[in-house]
C-alpha cells in the first residue's frame, strides 16, 4: 500500500460481483442515525457514496491510499488519499467500513485495536476481507513468482495474510465488544474470457504487475491464464469462480 499500483478499469470489471459483499455487511450494521461514517480504503468511491443513500443525515468520509482510484469518486461523501494505518479521525466515529482492504495490511490485528478504540461509544466497526488464499486463483500466482521470476516476485509468494473469523470474533470481544462474525462463498458466474484472469489483474495481482515491464507482463499473464483457465473452465453459462469471503461486524 506504499504505493499507486491500482488500476481503476481492471478493477472495476465484474464491479457488481465486487460490490455484492459490502452491501451484505453493511445490510449488518445496526446503526440508526449515525453522525459521522468513514469508509477506509475506500477505491474508487461508488459505494461510499452508498453509505450517503443508507445514513442520508451522516457526514460520510472515505480514505484511499491511491489517488487514481479516488480520481473520478462521485459525489457525496468527502474523500482523501491517505494510508489507512495512519489516518486518523478528526472525532470519533459512529460507523467505521473497511471493505477488501487488511489483506493488504500486514498487522491489521492491532490495527484493529485502535480502530476499535476510534469509534463513538455504541459505534460500528465493520470490515470483509477475501477468504480464497487457498484457492487457485491465488496458488497460481504464488507458484508463479516461485519459478524463474522468483527473485523478482519471490517475496509476493505470501500465504494467507488473514486471520480467520474465530480469531477476529477473539480479539475484538477482548476488547468490549458484541461481535457477530461468519463467512460466506460467493459462487460468481463471470462472463467473457479469461474471466478470472480480468478478475485477478483488478486486485492479486496489482502488485505482481507493478515489478514487470510490459513485455514482462506478456509473459505472466500468458502463462497464469493459461493455468486460471484449466482450474476454472468457462462453461456455456459462463466461468464459475468460488469466492470465501469472511465478515465481522463489531459493536462498541
């Protein structure tokens, strides 16, 4: 997150699978009238801008480390670009989102503590993170960045960067309050070709690409949709692509 490796188009491709999870948590959020709502990592803005349709009387505020992404945000809420590890509020807040971001946050277990600590009393902290590490999706690139190109990717090679949810559930109780935690696997029918390598080049492996020249890339992506498509055949209905994604949702 150190630095702009974001590719808003690719990202936003399949945005209504992308999206799907973060109306499902916030659908989980008890609050009624908050005051003051922050999205962090924010991307492009869409549904942050969501946030201001769902709590209309609330000061919405989203944060992204990468200026491109927030480029085009809509209107609505107030964004910045910042990282989410060091942004801090100007108040405490009422409802607190982080949506598809700690996997890219090593230590986002403490970093959960002071955002817990940043929240109103009776306020919401709720967050999703990818679940699939174990997945082709993922191995692939892994077992990738481990052939010729690993002393230039080896260190990309990263297992799981998520705890699992009893864990969340453990660390937040700890710390006062009422948590509701699961997990869920999203079974997207994406349509086009090379559907999960478009899906991938949007968020796994942004920062794969980042270290490649374009004649570089040529070369990853040929070989990676070639093992993507044998692990995920497109079928007439289209490319059936797992997805586990784990849920918290916290109440100070």
């Amino acid at each position: 997150m150190d630095h702009d490796i974001w590719d808003p188009a690719a990202y936003r491709a399949y945005a209504g699978e992308r999206s799907r999870p973060f109306f499902d948590l916030v659908a989980r959020v008890g609050a009624d009238q908050p005051g003051y709502v922050v999205d962090l990592g924010c991307g492009s803005g869409e549904l942050t801008a969501s946030l201001c349709r769902r709590w209309p009387a609330a000061r919405v505020h989203g944060v992204d480390s990468s200026p491109a992404m927030i480029e085009g945000a809509p209107p609505g809420p107030t964004f910045e670009v910042a990282d989410v590890r060091d942004w801090r509020p100007d108040r405490p807040v009422d409802v607190l989102v982080s949506n598809a971001v700690l996997q890219w946050v090593p230590g986002h277990l403490d970093l959960l503590g002071r955002w817990a600590g940043d929240l109103a009393e009776g306020g919401w902290l709720a967050f999703q993170v990818p679940g699939n590490f174990g997945s082709p999706s993922h191995t692939i690139i892994r077992e990738l960045c481990r052939t010729e190109w690993r002393d230039r990717l080896g260190d990309l090679a990263r297992e799981a960067p998520v705890a699992e949810p009893v864990e969340y559930l453990r660390r937040l109780s700890a710390l006062g309050c009422a948590v509701d935690a699961w997990e869920a696997t999203y079974v997207h029918v994406l349509q086009g070709e090379d559907a999960v390598l478009t899906w991938v080049r949007g968020t796994a492996m942004r920062p794969v690409l980042d270290r490649l020249s374009p004649e570089e890339q040529e070369v990853f992506l040929a070989e990676c949709g070639r093992r993507l498509r044998e692990a995920y055949p497109r079928e007439p209905y289209g490319t059936a692509f797992p997805f586990r994604r784990i849920f918290v949702v916290a109440h100070k």
